[in-house]
C-alpha cells in the first residue's frame, strides 16, 4: 500500500462512544480505565432495553390516570380545603419556590406579575398565611399569588388522599399522575384569568411547571412519613425484642 486516504477514515462512531464515557463518568474529559469498565457495562445494558418515545410515554400515564382516577374518587371541595389552614403557610413557601422555578425556565416577565404579589403589601388578618414567608425572607423570597397558591393546595390535597392509595405506590410515574389529577380537578373549577402572553406561555403551561415542582416536594414529604413509620417500626421491635431477651 503506497498511500492512505485520511478523509475515508470516519471516527465519529468513535468519537461517539468516548462522549458518552465521559458522559455517564460524570461529565468529566478524563476518564479513568475502571470507568470504563463500569459505564460499558451501562451501555449494554441500556442497547438491551427497549426505546420509548415521548408519545407512548405520555399516553401510558394517562392510563394510569384513567385507571387511577375512579377509584380514588379525589375531589377536592371549600370544605377540604378550609381544613389545610394549619399547613397553609407552609403552602405559601412551597408555592413561591414552585413559582420561582417556573419563572426562571419560562424566564418571561409578564408571568411574573401573574404568579407573585408585590412585597410591600401590608399584610393583614385575611392574608396571614405569608407570615412565614415575611419571618424567612431576607430579600429573595417570593410571594405567590392566589392562582399560584390554589393551585398548590390543590395538589397538597390530591397527594394526602393518594397517598393512602397503595395504586400510587406501585406507579413508577407518581408526578406525573398527581400533576394530570391536579389539572384536571383545577379544569372542572371556574377558569382562572391569565392570558397567553408574547412567548405563548399559556396558562396550562404555566400550571404544568408550578404543579410538577411542587408535586416533587409534596411526594418527598410523604415518602419522608413513610420511612419515619418504617424506622419507628423497626426501633420499636428491636426494643420488644431486647425486653424480651433480658425478662428471660
């Protein structure tokens, strides 16, 4: 062989599977021979599952929505949502993060005068669930306004009433589930005022990014109650045990 043409010489296959070592290496340029080892390992096992589009992933919750929604029989009425007073100021904290999470990815002015009431409001009897927030606040807190707060409560109060459900606990897409329940059960309601703004943020978008942040903290919560009960479980029989051993 006189010559060799470098051009017919492709190393984007290559190229390729070095960029994703460095990606499931935790994104670092220089990767270590038992990095390696371990994300090819990754790789062979993620060729040997299936590929699921966005569609089908989609369309397999609303069956599970479907499927959840008539047994759980979730609605969410004056009455329960008057009995959350206790827990609203902590409601208020949640929904001016989920608030601040939306406005820093839709990153659009006009949501922000929607989502949030002014600071310098004097707050009086009827608006003192911002207690906590004002306590906290060193400049930087948000307060949400009433559609963002309802919009909290609401899925405060679906993810109580699922949580006793043991369907929620098998699901493996439980946000999603609660964000689906949410915004069908705030649809039924008398439609709030926002209007699509210049960058097409609509408000059941808006809704979608304030419910799925804040789903995230209210399932956490509750699996943080579920672990507590099993520990607490734990420690009692380890104590009935140890009673036990020394009466004998």
């Amino acid at each position: 062989m006189t010559y060799i043409l470098l051009g017919k010489i492709q190393t984007d296959c290559l190229e390729d599977r070095f960029g994703k070592y460095r990606q499931l290496a935790g994104a670092q340029y220089h990767v270590s021979i038992r990095q390696i080892y371990e994300v090819e390992n990754k790789l062979r096992l993620q060729s040997t599952l299936p590929t699921i589009s966005t569609e089908q992933h989609w369309e397999c919750v609303r069956k599970q929505v479907e499927a959840l929604h008539p047994s759980c029989n979730v609605v969410v009425s004056s009455e329960t949502l008057s009995k959350i007073q206790e827990v609203l100021p902590i409601l208020v904290y949640v929904a001016g993060y989920a608030v601040y999470a939306t406005l820093k990815r839709l990153n659009c002015a006009k949501r922000k005068d929607v989502l949030t009431v002014d600071k310098t409001i004097t707050v009086s009897a009827a608006h003192e669930h911002y207690d906590l927030v004002k306590q906290l606040d060193r400049g930087g807190l948000l307060y949400p306004s009433m559609f963002a707060l309802n919009a909290v409560a609401h899925c405060y109060v679906v993810v109580e009433k699922l949580a006793t459900q043991p369907e929620l606990l098998l699901m493996r897409e439980q946000r999603q589930v609660v964000t689906e329940l949410t915004l069908h059960l705030l649809a039924n309601e008398e439609p709030a005022i926002v209007y699509t703004c210049e960058n097409s943020h609509t408000s059941e978008s808006v809704l979608k990014h304030i419910l799925r942040c804040s789903t995230n903290i209210l399932l956490k919560n509750v699996c943080g109650k579920l672990n507590d009960k099993l520990l607490d479980a734990a420690d009692k029989a380890k104590k009935r045990k140890a009673t036990t051993l020394q009466n004998k």
